[in-house]
C-alpha cells in the first residue's frame, strides 16, 4: 500500500524540531533582505521585518510545543491517585 507522500514523518515535522530549524532560516534570510540592494531601502526593512516576524512567530510555536510534550510526560498525581 503506497502513502504518496501523504502521511508526515514524526522526525521531519515535528514542531519542536522543525520549528526551530525553519526560524533559524527565516532569520538568515532576514540578514540576507537587508543586503539586496535591488531593492529600495523600505522594502528592504519591510521584508527583514517580516522574515524576523515568521522567525519569532515560529520559536514561540515552538516552545508551547515543547511545553505540551513535557506535560503528557509528567505523572498525574490527580485526586484519585493513590
């Protein structure tokens, strides 16, 4: 039974992981908008600005990722445990 590419792989997509990697790129990217000079100074900026927006947008889904795995790791000590 093929998949065609349809299903993700747990290590390639996970959000801690990719989230990360993916903010790393924008933000190298952000540096390499300022450097374009076929464009004009504004557009620049505006494209900085938006590559560090993604960067930033992406650590934070990155830590509430971390945050809800480190929560369905820890042992429930809830009123009926014993």
């Amino acid at each position: 039974m093929r998949s065609d590419n349809n299903q993700l792989d747990i290590f390639d997509h996970d959000p801690r992981l990719a989230g990360k990697k993916l903010a790393r790129l924008y933000r190298e990217s952000a540096d390499e908008a300022l450097k374009q000079y076929q464009f004009s100074a504004s557009v620049r900026q505006d494209r900085h600005d938006h590559y560090i927006a993604e960067a930033e947008r992406l650590e934070a889904t990155a830590r509430n990722a971390q945050r809800a795995a480190r929560r369905r790791t820890r042992k429930s000590k809830g009123a009926t445990a014993q």
